[in-house]
C-alpha cells in the first residue's frame, strides 16, 4: 500500500539544497559575529556599487579601498591608536561621572518626597535641552581645555541615565515594598534589597543609552580645544576635503562605540539575568 508513496528522507532533503543549509549552519555558528560581518558586507557592497555608477564626485565618495588605505595611513603614523586612546579616556570619564550622578539622583528623585517635589520638576524642564546647545556655555564656564569637554559628555550622559533609572525605581511594585516592611526591612535595606533590583534592567538601559551618548557627544566635545581624539580627526578631515579619512574615522567611532555598548551590556548582565530568564 505504501509501494507508490515516496518516502523524504533526511538525507534526501539535505541533498537537494546543501548551499542554503549549509550558510544557515555557517551563521547559527557564528553567531553575532556572522550576522555583523555579513551586514557590513552588504554595506560594504551597496557603498561600491553607489561609487561604480560615477554619479558623485570620487573626493566626495572614495571606494572601499581607498577608505581601508586611509586608515592604513593613520594607523601607521600613529595617529588613529593615539585618537582612540584620547577619545576613549574623555567618554570614559564623563560616562563614569554622569552615570555615577544619574543613579543618585534617580534614587533621591524617586525615592523621597523632597526630591520628587523639588528636584524632579526641575529636571523634566533641564532634559529636554539639547545637550550639543550647552557647549558654548561650557566653554564659556571652563574654556577649551578638558573639564569643558567632560562636562558636555557628563550632562549628555546624565539625562538618559536619570530617566531611565527614576522610571525603573519610581515603579518599584507596592507589594514589594509592603512585604519588605512586614518582614522588618529598613529603608535602606529596601532599597538595596528590593527597590535596586527590582529597577536594575531600566538602570541598565539608562547606561547603555549613556555609553552611547557620550560617544554621540565625544565628536562634537572634540572639534575645539584639542589636538588628539577621534572627534579632532574628524573635524580635520572635513576641514581639508579628506572624505575618506572622515568616512573611517565614523566608522572607527561606530566600531569603538559598538564593543563599549557589549562591555555595558557584560557588566550589567549579572544584574539584569532574573529580568532575562522571566522572558
């Protein structure tokens, strides 16, 4: 009865389509990593294929290669290590002084009746300000040196760090807080037993959307008042007509900025692991 039924076997499935299955089994493999590489690739496609149709200038639109060559350039004069060191050095000071400040004041916002009347009104009217507009104030307050820049990159930190926290501990469940009361629990171990826990994946956001602020801001932090930083080559590059310096200097911030959101995101990952199981 079965004589005229064909009968798919694994085998004979995977024999009639091994390329697909076997990219598939390539990238399941790979991981992240694959689906990166293969992105930039087809980035890296779209862009020669804009610049083969002749449409735009080539000093306006270099190729691949001419990209990759000025990047060779600057590694080999020493200028892109010492750009990447300047630039990582000011995000990471400013990071680590806005977010320090974002989580204080997220708890001292969300936690008490004098911050919530008194700080927090004055906050929603401060975070919609641009935080590129401040420039010319901190410049005016601190002038072209360091602390001018580390404060733009602080208060641009600040901001989503603040929001993101305050909203995660402001909605701390009631039952929570009524359980840790019967049980005897102060303030402060409350807080740090239930509140902070409970708010860690909205804090872990907020420094995500810091780390990558501050790399937003290092560009313009650094047109001023500098001679070294990946914010300075840029500028120079735009300043001198050199688009393919300009165009690998973008990308070398995207990359830096990239591996900084992982390294934030492997830090807060033992915090935030309860809220990852629960999905």
């Amino acid at each position: 009865m079965t004589a005229g039924l064909a009968v798919r076997t694994p085998a004979a499935s995977a024999g009639r389509s091994p390329g697909p299955a076997r990219v598939r089994s390539a990238f399941a493999r790979l991981g992240v990593l694959g689906w990166t590489v293969a992105g930039l690739g087809i980035a890296a496609a779209l862009w020669s294929l804009i610049v083969a149709t002749g449409r735009f200038p080539r000093q306006l639109f270099p190729s691949v290669p001419e990209i990759l060559a000025a990047g060779h350039t600057l590694w080999t004069e020493g200028l892109l290590a010492d750009d990447i060191v300047a630039s990582l050095r000011r995000a990471a000071v400013g990071f680590a002084i806005g977010a320090a400040a974002g989580i204080v004041v997220a708890v001292f916002t969300a936690t008490t009746k004098a911050g919530r009347n008194l700080l927090q009104p004055v906050l929603r009217v401060f975070s919609p300000i641009p935080t590129i507009g401040l420039v010319p104030l901190a410049i005016l307050w601190f002038g072209l040196g360091e602390n001018s820049k580390l404060l733009v990159i602080a208060l641009g930190v600040f901001v989503p760090v603040w929001i993101n926290s305050h909203s995660g501990l402001a909605s701390t469940p009631v039952d929570y807080l009524k359980a840790a009361r019967c049980l005897g629990a102060g303030r402060w171990q409350t807080l740090s037993k239930v509140v902070l826990p409970e708010a860690a994946p909205d804090i872990a956001s907020g420094l995500r959307v810091g780390a990558a602020m501050a790399f937003v801001l290092i560009v313009v932090a650094e047109m001023t008042g500098t001679t070294a930083g990946i914010g300075y080559r840029i500028s120079q590059a735009q300043l001198f007509s050199q688009a393919d310096r300009l165009i690998f200097c973008l990308i070398t911030l995207g990359i830096v900025g990239a591996l900084c959101d992982l390294l934030v995101a492997s830090v807060t990952s033992p915090f935030t692991r309860w809220a990852q199981e629960e999905r």
